[in-house]
C-alpha cells in the first residue's frame, strides 16, 4: 500500500513551491494555467490525503479552482496560523521551500477543512471587500478633509468622498443584481434580512464571506467569527474571559449591524438593557449582541424559517 502523502504549496506570484511529506519530494512549477495542469499530473502520482495552500492575496485562486475541478481536495491555510505552527515547532527562518514543508506538516497535524469553490459566492465575496476597502478610504478621507484649511484641497476632498459614494453604491447594486439572479442565495438574504437590526451590507457579507452560515452550531459559529469568550485561567487565577481570532471582516460590519440592533430590535433591547442593568461593561454588552445576533441567524437559516421574537 502505498504511503499516505500531505502537500504543502507555497504561493507566490509566478511560482509554486511544492512539498510532498512524507516523501520530502520537492519540486514547482509556474504559477499559471500550464503549471496548474502540471502541478496535477504530478501529484496523481502520490496517494495524496491532504494538499494545503495559503493565502496569499489572490494569487492562490487559479491553482485552487484548477484543483477542485479535478477532484482534488484543497485547504486553505491562514498564514498568521502557519506562521504560529512554525515558531511553535521551533522553525524561525522564512523562505518558499520552508513555507511549502510547513504547510505540508500542517495539514498532516492539524485539522483544517477542504476548500468549497463557488463561482458566484466568490463574486460576491470579492466586491465585499472591495467595497469594505472603498469605505474605508471614504471614511478616511472625510477624516482628513476636517482638517484641511485651503479651499482647493477641501474641493479635492470634497470631490474624492462623492466619487467614492457613488463607487460604493454601484458595487451595492451590483452585489443586489447577483444575489437577486441566484434563488438560493435570493431566499437566503431574504432570511437574513428578515431580523430587525440586520441591513443589507451584513446580509451581503454573511452571503460572501460566511458561507458555512447554517451548516455550524452555535458555538462554532461564534468562534468563527471570533466572540465567542474564551476562558484565560491559571491554576488559582481565574482571568477576564476574551475573544479571540475569527473572521475581523465579518465581525467589524456585524459590530455597526449590533449597535443598530441595540435600538431597534426588540429582543435584542431587551437584552442590552438586561445586561447593561447588571452592570456589565459596554464592550461586554455589545459582544454578547453580536453573540445573539450571529447564533439567532444560523438558526434562521439553517431552519429556514424568517425572524421571530421567539427564535
């Protein structure tokens, strides 16, 4: 029987480094649509159990959508976890040969989930963040501008933040126009939409950047999106439970669609003025909303059922 090998690759811009463990065979290839091919033909070769990529601004997607299409189970490794993996197993230097063998000795360790490419999710997922970058180049720019004294430069300003709103609103009709033609996606933004406090830039970045929505628990579901609390004890010392990691882009637009829930809707008043009542902190309170609203809408979802007081 042959051995059961793990792959790491490393992505760069025009290469792909690759590390078959435990067979320490290392070779690449380009990073273009003929070293893809490549790159498959030769670990056909190999009982290959786990392949893992990280993520590396993009440049990972051909590869990992020439994969999948072959049938071959890709994870995508979050780099700030690899690095963590590395200096816990003592490997401080950094190059592609040896980030090709740590992803390797992940994938083979830890556990990690197989990537699910979804042409349409991934649309959506990439104007998401592009309009995530448009705001906040908005927001920065009309911090800037209050402190300008010239008026030239206020005009400038003034006609950059305009240029930037209607970028951002083109984006958003383009995001409605694809939710819209897809009728899962369609029914799903309609439950999603249908809790009190959740707008459709929430809505949409759930559909994008949260598509594992209903398919978690709660706890799971929390963790992922980083506020669920962890315990930071010691022996006799009992620390300040914290959050930790998840998804910060989700989290920053579930933080404003928490602070807009707070007032408007009813359960979830109740609840910030229960815990605000019992003297909890502010930061505590509004993690505990984001808490509720994200597990309320997993289970709105996955029940396939629109909001109601009682959920």
């Amino acid at each position: 029987m042959a051995d059961v090998s793990h792959v790491g690759i490393d992505v760069a811009s025009d290469r792909l480094d690759v590390m078959v463990l435990p067979q320490a065979q290392r070779f690449w290839v380009a990073n273009n649509s003929r070293g893809w091919l490549e790159l498959v033909e030769h670990l056909r070769a190999f009982c290959v159990a786990a392949i893992g990529l990280e993520a590396s601004g993009g440049y990972e997607r051909g590869v990992m959508r020439t994969m999948l299409a072959a049938g071959i189970s890709v994870r995508l490794i979050n780099p700030l976890k690899l690095r963590q993996f590395a200096q816990a197993s003592g490997v401080l230097a950094k190059n592609d040969r040896l980030d090709a063998r740590m992803i390797a000795l992940f994938v083979s360790t830890m556990p990690t989930r197989p990537a699910q490419r979804n042409e349409v999710a991934s649309r959506l997922a990439e104007i998401v963040t592009v309009r995530r970058q448009l705001s906040d180049e908005k927001v920065a720019a009309e911090n800037a501008s209050r402190l300008l004294e010239d008026p030239g430069l206020r005009r400038l300003y003034r006609n950059r933040i305009r240029r930037l709103v209607a970028e951002i609103v083109l984006l958003d009709k383009r995001l409605a126009e694809i939710v819209s033609a897809d009728l899962g996606l369609a029914g799903r933004y309609r439950l999603l939409t249908s809790m009190p406090g959740v707008g459709p830039v929430l809505a949409f970045t759930l559909l994008a950047l949260l598509p594992e929505l209903k398919q978690m628990n709660n706890k799971q579901v929390a963790a992922i999106l980083g506020v669920a609390p962890y315990d930071f004890d010691s022996g006799k010392f009992k620390g300040i439970r914290r959050i930790w990691g998840g998804r910060a882009p989700i989290r920053r637009v579930l933080y404003m669609a928490a602070l807009s829930a707070c007032r408007y809707n009813p359960v979830l008043k109740i609840f910030y003025q229960r815990l605000a009542t019992a003297g909890k902190k502010s930061k505590v309170i509004i993690v505990a909303v984001m808490r509720k609203m994200i597990t309320t809408l997993n289970a709105i979802v996955r029940n396939n059922v629109a909001w109601n007081a009682s959920i």
